[in-house]
C-alpha cells in the first residue's frame, strides 16, 4: 500500500504548488467522526470506529482524540465485509467474487 499513497502524495504536492494552494493533512478517521459529530449535533461523542481494517473506541478528552480499546484480532468492519454475502434477501452482487 505504501507506493500507491507516495504517489498520490507527489500529485497532491504537485498540484499545490500548480495551483498555489496549500495541501492541508487529514486524519481519515478523525474526519469520519468529526462529520458525524456534525450530522448529529453531539458535542462530546464515544465512537466506535469501524472500518474495514480498524476497530476503535475513540472519545475526546483533553483537547484531542483518545483510543481506549481496539481489536487485536478481526476488525468489526472486515467482519461485516466478509459475512455480508450470507444474507439471505439482500442483494450482495458486489460480494459475488470476494471470498
């Protein structure tokens, strides 16, 4: 995974610098629970963060986001990903080749 994010990475500072404008880092997940919080109105959420390849409770508490507990093992969104093509009366298509 790592040559396809440096070569996004060039792009992006590339076309920066074209469009002289500044490139602004992200944290992926930090901007899932900061839209959330939008979409909800929550001031102060516990969530629990579940991606395909990450499972985290995350608060915030003093003045920046805090991991009390992930999993060591399957992540949660890797789990659903792989038990989704079981369900009966959902169409799961897109699962049709992945095992």
């Amino acid at each position: 995974m790592g040559a396809p994010l440096v070569t996004v990475a060039i792009v992006a500072r590339t076309l920066a610098q074209i469009w002289d404008k500044p490139l602004i880092g992200v944290n992926h997940c930090i901007a899932h629970i900061e839209m959330g919080r939008q979409v909800t109105g929550a001031a102060n959420p516990t969530v629990l963060y579940v991606s395909g390849g990450n499972t985290q409770v995350i608060a915030y508490s003093h003045r920046r986001y805090r991991i009390f507990g992930e999993t060591l093992d399957i992540a949660v969104g890797n789990c659903l990903d792989r038990f989704a093509p079981s369900l009966e009366g959902i169409d799961n298509s897109l699962y049709a080749n992945y095992h």
